[in-house]
C-alpha cells in the first residue's frame, strides 16, 4: 500500500529521486507522452494528444493506493490516447496520397476507414 510520495518511489522500482524524475519517466517511456502529476493528495496521470484540442481523462490516485492501480491508470490513459489519436488521425495502414493531400482509406482493414485526417 502506498502511503506518501517517497513510498510511490519506491514501489516503482525505477531509483527515481523526485518528481522530476517521474515525469521525464512517464513522458519518455509511454508511447502517448503521458504526464504524471504529484499532488499533496496523491498523483495523476493523463496525456495530450497531438494535433487534437483534448487529451484523455486524467486519472488521479488517492493516499492510499496499490502501485497496481497506478500501471493500471497509465495502461488506461495509453489506450485512451490511441484511440483518440485512431478517431481524429486515422492509423498507420490507412493514410492514402490524394491530390489535396493525406486521406483516410475508406477500406482500411484495420480501422474500417472510421478515422479522420486533421
């Protein structure tokens, strides 16, 4: 059980030694550049995503939580900025050159053609 912002450190595992560390951390090693915040009640986790005028939810963490529901926040907050980044830019298979530019693919197998290029 975590109980503090020191036993946070700890439970992660990583040898960070302060908040700084965590958000490098976080923004560096999730493919969506999540942020971490610390706040005297506990942490948040969210992200901006790119190219949109929102981010995903942020999910915060109060004293005392399981470093379990922490990964789990940010698997959230991973899978949330994909599929907000697959709805506003379509995916990587999808992407077809037309003379106005990049469209989606309307039979893109993998996402049905439900994305939108901004």
């Amino acid at each position: 059980m975590i109980n503090n912002f020191d036993e946070f450190l700890k439970a992660r595992g990583f040898g960070e030694k302060d908040e700084d560390d965590v958000e490098r951390n976080t923004y560096k090693y999730t493919s969506c550049g999540a942020f971490f915040a610390k706040e005297d009640w506990g942490v948040a986790v969210g992200s901006i995503v790119e190219g949109v005028d929102y981010g995903t939810e942020t999910h915060t963490l109060t004293y005392p939580f399981e470093i379990d529901a922490f990964w789990s926040a940010l698997k959230e907050v991973e899978d949330e900025a994909d599929e907000i980044w697959k709805a506003t830019h379509g995916c990587d298979d999808c992407g077809i050159e037309t003379d106005r530019g990049m469209a989606i693919n309307p039979d893109c197998k993998t996402c049905k053609g439900e994305g939108a290029m901004i």
